[in-house]
C-alpha cells in the first residue's frame, strides 16, 4: 500500500494540502464552496486547525512499540481503529457519479473506520446501510419540527441496522455563511440531499405532492427544530440504540446531557461552519472529557492528519472524526481516493505511536502533549 516507500510515486494527495488543491479542481465550484466554506471570515474554522499546532506530543523513547494497537470498544463495538466518518450532508455530491453516500458507506466497509449518514443525503438511508459491510454505522439525525417525521426517521435507521443515533443539536437554524449566501448556493433548497425525507412515508403524507417545490418547501419549514433541554427526555425515548449529542462544547451542557440519559458526546463545532468567533474545538474538549466523566466522547473539527487524531486522544476523545478530508478524497479519487485518505491518516497515527513510544491508546494521556511555544 505504501507505494512510496517501494520507490513508486503514488498518484494520491499524501498530505492535506496536496488533497485540498486536487479537490479544489475535481469538484464544480459551487459545490467546492460548499464543502470547503465556514460561517463568517472563517476564523474558527482556522482557528480549528491551529488548536492543533499549539499541541505537540512529547517523544517517548525505549519504549519498544513494535506492536501498536488502536483498537477501541465504544457503544458496546469493538472497533479496528478510533477514526470514524463525521456526517457530511452532502458528501454524495462529491462523488463524480453523485452517489458520494454509497462510495463512503464502501470506504466504511472497506476500511473498518465507520460512517456517520447524515440525514442530507443523496440516497436513501437504507441504501446507504446496505453498503456498510461488516463495519457499524451511525445515523445521524437533524431533527424535524414534525416529531412523527423524526420517529419515523430513526425507526428507519434501526430497521436498516444503524448503530446508534447521533443527534446533531448547532444545526436547527443554518450559520452566517458568507461564500454560500454570495452565490445563492444551498444545495438542499435546490432539492439536493433529500433522499431521507422523499422517501419517507411521513414526509409524504406531510408534503402531499411531489412536486419539486412543494417537496423543498416542504422540508425548508420542517427542518430546524429548536430543541430544548425540556425535549431531551423525548429525544431519548425514541430509540434503545445509543444516543450521542452532537455539537457540546460547554461542560454543564455535557454533565446535564449525561444527566439526561444520553450514551455519548459529541464536542464539535461543526467544522466552524455553524458560527464564526468561537472557541477551537479543541480547546474545548478537555473541558467536556472530564465533565463527560467516562462517558464517551466523539470529536471532530479540525483534524486533517495522523497526528491531529494521535493528539485528539490524547485529550481524551474516545473517538475522532474527519470531515472535509474524507469528503475530498472522495473528490479526487473516488471511492478509491476515499479508502486513501482514510489509510493515510491511520498509517501515519500508527508510525507516530511507533516513533513516539505510545503503543496504546491508553498510554496517550494529556501529559503526552506539552504547549507548543513561539
Ligand atoms: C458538515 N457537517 C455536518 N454535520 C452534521 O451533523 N450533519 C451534516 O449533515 C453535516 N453536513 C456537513 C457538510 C459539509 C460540507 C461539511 C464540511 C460538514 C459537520 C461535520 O459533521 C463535522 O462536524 C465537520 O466537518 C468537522 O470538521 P472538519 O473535519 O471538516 O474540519
């Protein structure tokens, strides 16, 4: 697999920067802005992807790491890897055929790292399950104003064997963002994405036509619910599957979630796409471990190589997740250039354990990072 050290020279991206130029050029514009754009002059976004510089892990050395292990149990799963797919609402339009949520689903099952479906998606969410193999996967829900919708929704995800349910709470009402709005580009107010809802009986009934613009109509006024605390209750009597919050960042937000019933967090800021001038995620995520208390906790936002997630965990995160990485090797290479991204960024968490003398996970802890200064 690792051409390059066979003296062949690989015709895959090898870092992130290579990865997002390509991508840049394979995907039409509107759908590039899409994918690469964030909410305001894009700072947090940034400001993501820098937390991670501050953090530098500290080398360990006669520790013989010949054998490392990434292994991890979460939700009642054993796991080959703690990478997981964070949910990229319309990741099926960065595939060259359109079906980007088919091609992630066989990445899934291909590498064992898991997908995140998000209800955006091109294909219908029992398509999407029937691709997965034997990697677990997870529904994740924006929840409708119509609870009968959102029920339906997740007896959907269970009856096509999803894993477990991932409530996306920053997204009821969609953030300020600049390059998206100076060019009138939504994909899903175009009918884009909406393969969960078209297909489902409720929605239907709801709509009562499939007229185009009845159907976008429709979901416009029935997408963003703005949940409460008072509805957690609700959120959890839905389903017996695991139910993980996402997008907690503050620590009482985690201690009344877990208060609440809930089997996991999820600290994230969306990517910085939902709201400009915020915190770094992770800057956030030691704060939401320790209120977390043993709970697990998801991560995403910001990481774009092996070591990002080596450091990510060892702040805790029980599992981390990628975004717009993945959704541009798929860009660039298909379900191919997808499975490339996803075996870098393990291959390179896997040398630096090597290197760095951290042959488990367990031996990440907080101390294995010291601030970067200067
Ligand atoms: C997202 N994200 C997202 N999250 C979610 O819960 N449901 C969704 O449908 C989407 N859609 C979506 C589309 C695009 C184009 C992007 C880039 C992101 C957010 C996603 O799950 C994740 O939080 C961020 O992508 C993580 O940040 P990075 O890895 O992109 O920096």
């Amino acid at each position: 697999y690792l051409d390059g050290l066979r003296g062949v020279a690989p015709t895959q991206p090898m870092d992130f920067a290579a990865l997002e130029e390509r991508a840049r050029a394979a995907l039409p514009d509107s759908v590039w802005s899409y994918v690469a754009g964030g909410a305001g002059d894009e700072h947090t976004q940034r400001a993501n992807v820098r937390a991670f510089e501050r953090h530098g892990l500290v080398p360990r050395m006669l520790v013989g790491a010949e054998r490392r292990d990434m292994s991890v149990d979460v939700f009642g799963l054993r796991l080959p890897s703690p990478l997981f797919m964070a949910p990229v609402g319309v990741v099926g339009l960065c595939a060259q055929d359109g079906h980007g949520d088919l091609a992630t689903a066989r990445a899934a099952a291909r590498t064992g790292v898991p997908m995140v479906a998000s209800t955006l998606s091109v294909d219908p969410m029992e398509d999407v399950a029937a691709e997965f193999g034997g990697t677990p996967g997870f529904f994740q829900l924006y929840t409708p104003r119509d609870r009968e919708l959102a029920e339906s929704l997740v007896r959907r995800a269970e009856a096509a064997g999803f894993k477990g349910i991932v409530v996306t709470l920053d997204t009821w009402v969609t953030g300020w963002r600049p390059r998206d709005l100076s060019t009138a580009n939504f994909p899903q107010l175009r009918g884009h994405c909406l393969a969960n809802y078209t297909s489902d009986a409720r929605f239907r009934e709801l709509t009562g036509s499939d007229d185009p613009q009845r159907v976008v109509l429709s979901w416009a006024g029935l997408f963003g619910n703005p949940l409460t605390w008072d509805d957690l209750p609700w959120l959890r009597s839905l389903t017996d599957l695991p139910l993980i919050l996402k997008g907690l960042c503050h620590p009482d937000d985690v201690r009344r979630a877990k208060d609440g019933g809930v089997d996991g967090v999820y600290c994230s800021n969306h990517g910085g796409r939902q709201a400009d001038g915020g915190l770094p995620a992770l800057d956030a995520l030691p704060g939401v471990v320790e209120a977390a208390d043993g709970l697990p906790v998801l991560f995403d936002s910001g990481v774009r190589s092996g070591a990002d997630v080596i450091k990510a965990l060892a702040l805790g995160a029980t599992a981390v997740g990628v975004g717009r990485p993945y959704a541009y090797g798929l860009a660039v290479g298909g379900e191919d250039g997808l499975v490339h991204v996803l075996r870098s960024l393990l291959a390179e968490a896997d040398l630096i354990m090597a290197v760095d003398g951290y042959p488990t996970l367990g031996d990440l802890t907080p101390q294995s990072l010291a601030v970067v200064r200067g």
